[in-house]
C-alpha cells in the first residue's frame, strides 16, 4: 500500500461521504414532497428554488437547538449511541460497487467501490446488526420508559427480520457463488438480475430491509402514539439530527444493497453490444446504479405514506411465522433448482 | 335491546398473500399523488370570504363623505367583549348626532356581530377582513380613520344582512 492509493481510498471516501450527506438532506426534502403529493398538497415550497433548501434551513434550525441531557441519563452511552447509528449507516456503503469499469486515476486503475472485500455481504449484514446497539443503547441510556420501549421494541424487530434478511442472502450467493459484491453484480449481465432469478428472496429481502430500516409499515421503535418519539425522545439538537441523519442514511444503503444484490446493480442491459469507450460507460454504470437506487428510495417512501404500521405481535408473527420459513423454504427450493440443472 | 352481530371476514388465498393487497394500496396512493393539489399558496392567493362571513366590524361611509353612525352607544353596550367606545357629539346634519370618536378594540372583539345586529342605522357592519396583524398594542386599536369603509366596498355584506334578517 503506497502512498498514493491510500490519497485514492480518501477521495473515494470524501466523494461517497458528500454524495450520500446531500442525499440525506434532499430526501428529507423528497420525503415532505412526496407525503404531500400522495394527500393532494402541494408540499415544502418557500425556501430556495421550490423548496429545495428547505432540509438545510432544518438541520440550521436542528444545530442552534439545545443540546438537553437527561440528569438521570448515561452522559457517556447517551452521547455514544447517535454515534454508533451515525457511523453504521455510513461505512455499510464502503463495500458497494458503483460501476463495473475501471477509470485510470494518478496513473492506476481506479475500481469504482471503495473497499472491494471478499466477503462483501457478511460484511453488510455484521453492519447492519451493529445499527441496533445504536437504537438499543440511546433507549437505555436515555433513563426514560418511552426511549426503553422503543429500544427493546427495535433490538426485537431487527433480530427477528436480520434472520429473513440473512437467509434471502444465502439464496443469492447460491446462484451466484460468491461473497464479494463486485462478483454479485458481474454476475448478473443482461436481464440475469437475481430479482428475476430469486423473486421470493427479493420480497423477503425487501420487507426484512424495510424493518431493518425502521421504516413505516415497521417503524415500531419511534411509533410517535405510542412510544412520544421511541428510542430518541430524550434526544435534541446535534445527536438527534445524527439520528434522523442516520435513519435515511439507512434507507440510501439498503436501496443501495438491495439494488447491488437483486436489481443488477450498476449493470445495463446490452450495453455492451453498443461497444462505448470505457470513460462513456462508467458514466452510463454510474447512472444506471443511481437511477435505481433513486427509485427504490421513492419506493420506500411511497411505501411509507401507503402501508399502516403494524401492530408488534403482528410484527413479529410476520417475522417468525411467516417471512423465516418463506425464506428457508427459498433456500431449500434454490438448492434443489441448481443441483437439478447442474 | 338490539344486538349486532359481525360475521368474521375471512380472507382469500390472494388477500392472505398480502403482497397483491399492498400493490393496490400503492397504486390508489400514486394515483392520488397525480391529482390535482387542494393547497391555497396563501398570502400570494388570497381567500375571498363569503358575504355571510364575520370579519373585522367597520363603520360604513356614504357617499357624500358623512358616516351613517348616529352614536347612539347600541353596539358599545351589547358589545361582549367590551371592545367599542362611541363618545357622541351634535353635528348640524339631518341625523344630527355623530360619533366625535369611535374606537374598536382589535384584540377584543370576538367577531360575534352583536353589533351589526343591534345597529339601528345599518352603521357597523362585519366587513370581509381577516388579515388582522399587530405588532403592538396601540396598533389594535382602530379608530375612525381605520374603521371607515365605503358603502361601495361593503356592499355585499349590506345586501345579505337585507337578504337574511
């Protein structure tokens, strides 16, 4: 490891870290719109060009807040947990592959991921089950009934949907044969995307993403009439925006994961016929992959503003009763499939 | 004593699936985000009340310049809120008897109209003003110089009061 590579790794980082920030505050504004959309409003509007600075007159107003501390809190894990989400939700991204092509940067080939590690999948899903310590911890620590309630609720619902989310998993890497998410994508050419050759997998993977997520219709940690405000209640100021920051952090990697692993990531199909140049491609790979996320982000707020939220023994009826067989079931089916054609 | 009794739903194989049940949910909500918006962008599209709405009480001004006031003090003394002072003075008119001041209390009227209602002359009338923003506390208080409105202006409050009672 030189010198130079490791000034590559940090632009990598730097560029992902600015994209996804701005991300975050645009669907803050996405969010608001499309919520007012779907009741026939009209939507944010007033700051900046149709609203669109309105997330940052928000995080301003968030910042110049008071930072309150409970008396009866835990100074030191409540000040940790917003850092935990924070720092999950943003390193899951590092193993995510952008595009297939290389570009040439300070004389060597740049791949466009920017951590391209053999055992890319486990490595999300360690992350993503750290993301619960977060949630959990701000629940303890905030000495309050309601953030305790909607800690334990969020350590329950992630370990029950984590066990769906990882058998979908397994599902792919049968057919594909591979941990490393770069291979994943390469894998699926053309029109062989795993949703299409795994579409079980694919809707137990997208629920179980929605409940890793907290998102409606499982956003039972932070159920506002219920639990006042959940597992950040006793939160103001910087640390909550660190938590608001990381739940939609959270939902940019698992649009991003879920379109590495089932919707082909940065592939186009028949692109290659067309025979580009290399730099014209990578733009094109870079483009796909957004436009997909962009449209599973829209997904999950459509979702949001459509689906109630569940009730928690329902949640976790669906989780144990019905989503975890499904998926052994997938594995099971897949296994059988590919010995057959094999 | 009637009893109601449910039968219990049960639900299909395809409504068990939940799946199908949530696309079509999805569907009726993006179709409703293709609607028509309901917002009022307000203070550049301002609302226009109806004439039966109570707005600010003004005092009306005939054409000839003279309000149709007489100061006889009904609409101070009905007033709930106590929000009206009228102190009267003689003038060489027909009507005689005219309102040397006529204040109007803005953070106390409660808008209930009792004085349009008591008004023998038709001289107060609830104009369609809902726009009532202070900063400071003399501001409040209207005076003539405020309450003063052309018969013209007020014209379709006039004709419903005619209309109505």
């Amino acid at each position: 490891m030189e010198l130079i590579d490791i000034i590559i790794a940090l632009i990598k980082i730097l560029v992902m870290f600015a994209v996804v920030l701005v991300t975050v505050a645009e669907l803050v504004y996405t969010e608001r719109k499309i919520s007012a959309w779907i009741q026939n409003r009209i939507g944010p509007n007033r700051v900046g060009w149709k609203g669109l600075l309105q997330p940052y007159a928000d995080v301003i107003k968030l910042l110049l807040k008071e930072d309150i501390v409970p008396t009866a809190a835990n100074r030191f894990i409540h000040t940790l947990a917003p850092i935990i989400s924070i720092g999950v939700a943003f390193s899951t991204l590092a193993v995510v592959p952008i595009a297939g092509e290389t570009i040439m940067m300070f004389g060597r080939e740049v791949q466009m991921v920017i951590a391209d590690v053999n055992i890319g999948i486990l490595y999300v899903l360690a992350l993503t089950s750290m993301g619960v310590y977060g949630l959990t911890l701000s629940g303890w620590s905030s000495n309050n009934k309601y953030s305790l309630l909607g800690g334990l609720r969020s350590s329950a619902q992630m370990i029950s949907y984590e066990l769906s989310m990882g058998l979908s998993v397994i599902g792919v890497i049968m057919v594909t044969g591979t941990l490393q998410l770069t291979d994943i994508v390469a894998h699926q050419s053309g029109w062989m995307w795993n949703m299409i050759l795994q579409p079980v997998g694919f809707v137990t993977f997208v629920v179980a993403a929605f409940a890793e997520t907290n998102r409606t219709p499982f956003d039972l940690p932070e159920a506002e009439p219920e639990l006042v405000g959940g597992y950040h209640t006793e939160y103001s100021s910087f640390k909550f925006a660190l938590f608001f920051l990381a739940e939609y952090a959270n939902m940019i990697t698992a649009s991003a994961v879920i379109a590495t692993l089932y919707l082909g990531g940065w592939q186009v199909p028949y692109l290659e016929l067309l025979e580009l140049p290399s730099a014209i491609v990578v733009v094109l790979q870079i483009l796909a992959f957004v436009v997909k996320v962009a449209f599973l982000l829209f997904v999950f707020q459509w979702v949001r503003w459509t689906v109630p939220r569940f009730r928690y023994d329902q949640l976790m009826d669906l989780g144990w009763k019905v989503m975890l067989p499904i998926a052994l079931a997938n594995v099971v089916v897949t296994g059988i499939v590919i010995l057959l054609l094999s | 004593m009637a009893t109601k009794t449910h039968e219990k739903y049960t639900l299909t194989f395809w409504e068990k699936l939940y799946i199908p049940e949530i696309l079509k949910g999805m569907k009726l909500t993006f179709e409703q985000m293709l609607k028509k918006k309901e917002t009022r962008l307000y203070p550049e599209e301002k609302w226009i009340p109806p004439a039966s709405y109570r707005g600010a009480p003004v005092l009306v001004l005939e054409e000839n310049g003279v309000e149709r006031c007489v100061a006889c003090g009904l609409c101070s003394r009905v007033c709930p809120a106590l929000a009206i002072e009228v102190q009267a003075a003689e003038t060489a008119d027909e009507k005689e008897r005219y309102p040397e001041l006529f204040e109007i209390n803005m953070l106390r009227c409660i808008f209930c109209g009792f004085c349009e209602e008591v008004c023998p002359e038709e001289a107060i009338v609830m104009s369609p003003t809902y726009e009532l923003v202070f900063t400071e506390y003399d501001q409040a208080v209207f005076g003539k110089d405020k309450l003063l409105t052309p018969a013209e202006d007020l014209r379709p409050r006039l004709e419903f009061l005619r209309a109505h009672r």
